[in-house]
C-alpha cells in the first residue's frame, strides 16, 4: 500500500474476540491523544473519556450491557463522553448558531480516531453503543459514576486480538455520485 494511514483506514474493523491481556496506560494515552485530535464544531471539544483499566467496572459493564459481552476478555475499555454543556457555550461570531447541537458528531469522530489509533497500534476494539440508548447510558451512569450533564456516548472495549480476523472491503461505486446526484 502506497500510505501507511491509508492502510489503517482501509483495514481496520470491529475486533470481538481478545485475549484478556492488559493494554499499558501508556498505550491508552497514544490512543485518548488520537481521540482527542479529532475535528469538531467550532474546535469546542466538547468530549471527556473514560479509561476504564480494572477488572470490577469491566465485569460489571460486561454484565450489563446487552451489546458488550466481548468485555469480558477485553484489556480496558475507552468511554467516549459528550458535553453538551460545553457546546452550548455561545462563542463569538458564533452566538446565535450554537445550542449544544454538534456534540454528537465531534464525539464520534473523536471515537473512530480512537477505533483507528488502536487498529494501528496492533489492538482490536469495536464501538459499543451507549447513546441513544437511555437504559444502556443510565447502566454507564451507575457503574462509572458519570454525571447527569455528560452524555455517555460509546463503550470502546479494546484488546489484543485473539486471531487476525478478515478485512471486508467495504467499498461500493454506486454510492458516490459525481458533480450531481
Ligand atoms: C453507532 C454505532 C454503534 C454500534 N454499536 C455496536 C454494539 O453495540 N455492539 C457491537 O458489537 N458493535 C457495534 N457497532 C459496530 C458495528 O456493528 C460495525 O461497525 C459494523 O458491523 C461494520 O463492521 P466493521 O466495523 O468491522 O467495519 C456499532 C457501530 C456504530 C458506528
């Protein structure tokens, strides 16, 4: 492949299956600072994280989140956490255009950097929805200690693959459309 970030990107996929080995702080730190590189509205970052390394919170989410089983053997989980307070935040030229709106989408990009920091880092990890699912983030809530005003948005478990798994290419010419639709 012509460009190693190409290549990450192209063959990066959702990893179910791990090892159980521990991810070092010093890992999560390469993979938060991904995160946090991420472009949003108004460069008002309106994230906070949630790096989750001991085995009782793990458990517990395992337990209790319908869509997380693969918890169980993941080495730490990232929650990727919206502040709409911070977005709402009235910002210059910007005043009138504001109104908490944008979180959503800033922490998303910042949880596909994360997804792809850990695919190039040699990890496995799959985004787990919490948002907009009210009985999941109210479970993120409880076990994390998340305050009312923070919106848990993804529960990334992420771990040492247990096998190599396969790229599905994902690419299909009828979706781009040229100039016009
Ligand atoms: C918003 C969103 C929510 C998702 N929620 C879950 C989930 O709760 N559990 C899960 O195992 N995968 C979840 N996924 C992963 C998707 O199933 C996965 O990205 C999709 O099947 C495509 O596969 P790939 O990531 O390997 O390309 C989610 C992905 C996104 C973007």
């Amino acid at each position: 492949m012509e460009n190693e970030a190409l290549e990450v990107i192209y063959t990066r996929r959702s990893v179910r299956s791990f090892t159980g080995e521990a991810i070092s702080r010093e890992s999560l730190m390469k993979i938060l600072k991904a995160g946090m590189a991420a472009p949003s509205a108004r460069n008002i970052q309106p994230w906070a994280f949630v790096a989750v390394t001991e085995r009782g919170p793990l458990d517990s989410l395992c337990e209790r989140l319908p869509y997380a089983k693969m918890l169980d053997k993941a080495g730490a989980a990232i929650i990727v956490c919206g502040l709409p307070g911070k977005d709402a935040v009235s910002v210059g030229q910007y005043k009138d255009a504001i109104g908490g709106k944008y979180w959503v989408l800033d922490c998303s990009a910042a949880a596909e950097n994360i997804l792809l920091a850990c695919h190039a880092m040699g990890f496995g990890a799959v985004w787990t929805a919490a948002y907009p699912n009210e009985d999941r983030m109210a479970v993120v809530r409880d076990v994390i200690g998340v305050p009312e005003d923070v919106m848990p948005l993804a529960v990334i478990p992420i771990g040492v693959p247990r096998d190599k798994g396969k790229v599905t290419d994902k690419f299909k010419e009828a979706n781009i459309h040229w100039d016009r639709w």
